[in-house]
C-alpha cells in the first residue's frame, strides 16, 4: 500500500489548477482568517469549510503562510491600484493626495493586522516578487506625490525618495510595536501629522490636522 504522503503528492500532479476552485479556497480562507488568529487557522479546516481535500488544497497554495499571502498580496494589490487610478493623475493638490496615501495605508494595515507579524516570522518563506513590486509602486507613487508638492510649494522636502521609503515604515512600526488598543483614526492622525511638519517645515493647526484626516478617510470629524 502506497504511503499517504506519495499519495497525496501524485494526488496533486494529476489535478489541474481551476481559477474558480482558487477563489472558493481563498474566500473560505478570508472569513477563518478573519475570525481567529493566524496560529489557529489550520488548512485542515479550510479545506473542510470549502468542501475540498486537503490534497486539493495544496495545488493552489505550498502552505498556510502561503495562503494568507496570496490573500494579503489580492488586498494590497487593490489598494495600490486604486491610489494610481485616483491620485496618479494629480488632480488633486499633492497635500491631499498624501493625506490620502496616508489614509489608505493605515486602513489596509487595520484590515490586516497579522501580516507585518507573519512577514516578521515567516518572511523567507512567504517571499514573492509581486509583492516587491508594488511596494516599489507605492514608494514611486508617495515620491512622486511629495516632489509634486515641492514644485507647487505646498512641501519643502530636501529628500522625497528618503521619505517615501520611511513612510510604510511608520505602518510596519505601530502595527508591530505599537501599544494596544490604538485605532484607525489615532493613528492616522499622527501619522499624517508627523509627516505634515516634517515635510512642509509647518508647525500647523490642531483643528487643521481633524479637518485633514476627516478629509482623507472621507469622515466628517464628528
């Protein structure tokens, strides 16, 4: 009798790839994660929860870490390209635009909080190409922003492209350092103000700094 392992392996092999079958493996994914911490989600309840072998499972992803990457990259992904279709034009004054960096940023790592502690853990085996791609596109996008606004005057910013590499940095910090029991809004707001007067040298206005992150996460302060 063939062992399990080889079993499973030439399970694999013979199965080919459904796009559907992916998504239905990530989407039952998604809610577990979303409900339990990463350490608890196990791939033999994501494949129980989405009505597949485990065998199946692992023709769409090598492991759990690559799973939840795949699920994280989707998300980043998204958020990246909806900067470049809204701000990329610059439309909008690079000061907003920024505000709005900001914003989106702090969002997505709200929505994810487990991903800057797996990366921390597990980052040589979650490695992917993709996903230094649009990291650099969200660097190029934040100095591209910032020497925009030192043409227009808004900045003074002797070194963007420093800056733009220091900005998710101040994401990865709180997210994994951070006290607990901050939220969305806290952090936004001192972000964006951290950068504000480093950028454009300003000490500013409290009541300017509500008005701004009210802006940028479409709130009205209240």
């Amino acid at each position: 009798m063939p062992a399990r392992g080889a079993s499973e392996k030439r399970s694999q092999t013979m199965q080919r790839p459904d796009e559907k079958k992916r998504q239905l493996i990530a989407a039952t994914a998604a809610r577990l994660f979303a409900t339990r911490p990463f350490h608890k989600v196990k791939l033999d309840d994501v494949a129980a929860e989405a009505g597949v072998g485990k065998g199946t499972l692992y023709v769409y992803f090598k492991s759990k870490e690559d799973l939840y990457f795949w699920l994280i990259y989707d998300a980043f992904y998204q958020v990246i390209e909806q900067l470049e279709t809204q701000l990329g034009k610059g439309e909008r004054s690079a000061s907003h635009t920024l505000r709005r960096i900001i914003a989106e940023l702090v969002k997505f790592s709200f929505d994810n909080p487990q991903l800057f502690e797996l990366m921390r853990s597990a980052g040589p085996k979650i490695k992917d190409e993709r996903w230094e791609e649009k990291r650099k596109e969200l660097v190029a996008l934040i100095e591209k922003t910032i020497r925009r606004g030192n043409k227009s005057g808004e900045f003074h910013d002797p070194h963007p492209e420093i800056t733009a590499l220091c900005l998710p940095g101040f994401m990865r910090s709180v997210m994994l350092f951070g006290p607990k029991g901050l939220d969305e809004r806290t952090v936004t707001a001192q972000i964006t103000r951290l950068v504000e007067r480093g950028v454009c040298g300003s000490e500013g206005n409290v009541q300017d700094e509500k008005r701004n992150v009210a802006v940028a996460t479409g709130r009205n302060g209240r």
